[in-house]
C-alpha cells in the first residue's frame, strides 16, 4: 500500500499518473484502489489518469465509508450510510 496525501489534486494526479506508469509489482490483473472524499472527486482523477495514461483497468474510486465496507466485510450499505450532520452554534 502507498499513500499520497494532498488537497492539491494536480498534485494528486501527477503523483498517481507517475505512480501507475511504472510497473506492477504484483499480478498485472490485481486491483488498484484509490480512496477519494467523495465520488466526483474520483471521477475527475479517474477522468485526468484515463487521459495521461491512455487507459485505466482493474482501478476502483472508493469513498472512505466504502473501503471500510470493503476491507470489514460487511456489505451492508445502511451501516455505513448516514445523512450529514452539522452543529450549528445557537
């Protein structure tokens, strides 16, 4: 696993187009995961990588309540989906 953290997603897309360019180190065919806040996000990195590398396969956009879903095994959705909440000072 390796980790790139960054609000600048410029950054975040020359980071990973670099990173997927290069070689895997594992089966050609395992997959790729990259954690995203949220889904339009993931589809504008999906979107920039798909054009840099002229194609993308075996790569999932997970939000973070979905790749806790995934890695706990537990796929029921209404445990993990919840509406926004904010406190609002009176």
């Amino acid at each position: 696993m390796q980790t790139i953290v960054s609000n600048d997603l410029m950054l975040l897309r020359e980071s990973l187009t670099r990173e997927f360019a290069k070689p895997h180190q594992m089966s050609p065919l395992a997959e790729d995961w990259i954690l995203v806040g949220n889904r339009d996000t993931g589809r504008w990195v999906q979107k920039h990588l798909t054009d840099a590398l002229g194609g993308l396969a075996n790569t999932r956009f997970l939000t973070v309540a979905q790749a806790l879903s995934e890695l706990s095994r537990n796929n029921n959705e209404t445990a993990l989906s919840s509406a926004l909440f904010w406190s609002v000072a009176t």
